[in-house]
C-alpha cells in the first residue's frame, strides 16, 4: 500500500526573529516541527532579533540576499528542494510566491496570521486610497497558495469571501503557553509609587499604525480628567514612534501617569496586575494580545476593529466594544469597566481555545494533506 504524502523537510518564511508577538509563536512551531522529527530549514530576510536563541538547536538558519530576496530564495529552493515552503507572515508572503513561480512548483503554503481588510482612517488619505490595491494583491498572493492556514475564523472568512474555492484551514495562534503563564508572578516594575488606589490601565503591541495607540492617549487624557489613574504601554517601537506618543502625552497633560516600559519580558505579570487592558487597534489578526488579558482575568475595552475582538469578547457580554478612533466612546468604556464587577474565571475561560496545546502538530497535519493533494 502507497504511504501517504509527508513533508519530511519544510523550509520556513520569516522576516526577521524580532520579538513580536506574531514571531514568538512562529517560533514556538517552528520548535514544535522540529521536535515531531521534520528537518526544518528557516529562511530569514533580516538576521536580526532576540527569539534566534530560543530556537532549537535542530533548526538550520539560512540568510537571504536581501536586495533580492525572492530570487535568493528561488535559487536555494531549486538547489534543494523542500517538500513544502511555508510562508509565516503576511510580510513575506510576496517573497514566497514570487520564488516558487520561478523553479519547479513547491507546494505553497502560506500563513494568515493579519486582517486582509485593513481599515485606514480618513484622516490616512493615501494609505487609505492604496488599500483597495494592496487588497486586491494580498488576494491574487492567496489565491497562488496551495494551503492557506488562518489564525481566526474571521480572517479565514474574509479571504473565502473573495476566492470562494481556496483552500483554507483554520489553526488558532498556541498564544497561552506554558511560558506565558510562568511569567504571571513575576514582579512588575512600575514606574510610579504604588498606590492602590490608582487603576493601572494597560496596552500592548508595536507602536505601529493598526494600534492606534494616539487615541488610547486622548481616550485616557478624558479619564484621567475624570479620576486618577495611570497608563503603560508595552511594545517596542522606532525613536520617532515613541517620540510621538511622548510629545502626545505631554500636549494631553498626562505624562506623569503614562510609560513607554518597551518590551517586558513578562507581559503576563503586567496584565495580571492591571485593572484595564484596553486595545485601540484599528485592524486586528488573531488579536494576541487580548486573548492574554482574557486569560489573566484581566477586564478589557476594545475596538470593534476588522479582526477577532467582537467574538472573543461574545459581542460585548465579556468586555466593552467601543468604535476605532472614537476618544469619548472609548474613555466612556474605560470609566464602565473599571466600575464594573470583575468574573475573573469567566474571562479566563473566554482564552482557554487558545491555550497551546499541540498546534505544530494540527499544521504538520495540514501540511501533509496538502501534498496528498498536491503532489501526483
């Protein structure tokens, strides 16, 4: 009897090992690939980041030229082949396939970790006006895969929408990992006195244009007018990004209650200890960070943004869902919440989908499927 079709060597798509969110759980199922006994080959286009020594030992690293990435990439791909060529990010998606229509077809597969229907502001003009053409390429990128693995089910729909017969697999994010969790007691180094008294309120992610984070400050400039309370936003960002935020902030008259930490190591302590998280996003993937605040029973306000935050928080019955770009709304929900009675359990329990079971082994799964279908 012919054995099914198994991708014994995978070759993996990354940007860079830069400690988002997004890479940290790349990077945890690149390991889990690698434990289940696969050869893994990761490509990089950048060698930068912090996770490259968080991955196993077994996982070969290999440098793209990256004035031409996608035909550096072509050029090893033809060299030695791999079974299956995944894509992890919506950043390189174009690189991949790109490089696989210039050599003998490797089955594709490429990973929806963010929103295809991104929602720019008016007050964005030209981004706003470019999005329907950069919408129109993220399709025909998607519509070139073999395997397209979503992270939530409403990006998974929003791709069927516009190519009915892709196909597509949807494998949420291992975001509550073991290690996630450990970090919880941890110690939090806040940079004001303690004081009981005084909510924390916190936001995380990359100081990037989906979070919004400007109207989170305007939004917590109206509450701080109202009642104390302090403000942290975790997340690594550019000089200019954090000169931004801080230039805001002391316009808005909030400084001494607001703080940039960057990137912490225990994200899980922070939210433990907050009284708030709140997300301002304009767009969302898989939501990453909400989830964790769910899981450490933390209370949230979000935006009712493109993305996952409306089911997670079961249209509003676990949190407060608040228009993007809405200063008011969003500091009207904040007051509420913080007034409102905290179901840790119940929060907690809103997360528990997402805790990392075995996803390595649902993509390998995937993956292997495909090449049935695939491959003659």
């Amino acid at each position: 009897m012919t054995q099914p079709a198994k991708a014994r060597r995978i070759a993996v798509l990354l940007q860079s090992l830069e400690g988002g969110g997004a890479q940290r759980r790349m990077v945890e199922l690149i390991n889990g690939f690698a434990a289940s006994g696969r050869t893994i080959d990761l490509f990089l286009v950048d060698g930068q980041g912090e996770l490259r020594e968080q991955l196993a030992s077994n996982v070969r690293v290999l440098m793209l030229d990256r004035n031409a990435p996608a035909q550096s990439l072509a050029d090893h791909l033809s060299t030695d082949p791999p079974d299956a060529l995944l894509a992890g990010a919506a950043a390189v998606h174009a690189i991949a396939v790109k490089a696989v229509g210039q050599g003998p077809h490797i089955p594709l597969v490429l990973r929806a970790s963010s929103h295809p229907l991104r929602t720019f502001p008016w007050i964005m003009v030209r981004q706003r006006l470019a999005e329907m053409q950069r919408r129109r390429a993220r399709m025909r990128r998607y519509a070139a895969a073999d395997l397209i693995i979503a992270v939530a089910d409403d990006i998974a729909a929003s791709i069927r929408q516009a190519l009915p017969a892709a196909p597509i697999v949807v494998i949420r994010n291992p975001v509550i990992t073991p290690s996630f969790l450990a970090g919880a007691t941890a110690p939090v180094a806040l940079p004001w006195p303690e004081d009981p008294g005084i909510p924390l309120i916190v936001g995380v992610g990359r100081l990037a244009v989906a979070k919004d984070f400007p109207t989170l400050l305007r939004s917590f400039a109206l509450l701080r007018a109202r009642r104390p309370a302090r403000l942290a936003i975790l997340g690594s960002g550019t000089g200019r990004e954090i000169e931004h935020l801080q230039r805001l902030a002391r316009r808005l008259g909030i400084a001494g209650d607001f703080a940039l930490p960057g990137s912490v190591d225990h994200i899980a302590a922070w939210l433990r200890r907050a009284d708030l998280f709140v997300s301002s996003s304009l767009w969302e993937g898989s939501a990453g960070a909400l989830i964790e605040a769910l899981a450490m029973g933390c209370p949230v306000v979000a935006t009712d943004c493109v993305g996952s935050a409306r089911d997670l928080l079961q249209h509003g019955r676990l949190g407060r869902l608040v228009p993007p770009r809405d200063p008011k709304a969003m500091a009207e929900a904040m007051a509420a919440e913080l007034e409102r009675p905290v179901d840790r359990a119940l929060l907690a329990a809103a997360a528990e989908p997402y805790r990392a079971a075995d996803q390595a082994s649902e993509y390998l799964a995937a993956i292997d499927a495909c090449l049935c279908r695939v491959k003659p």
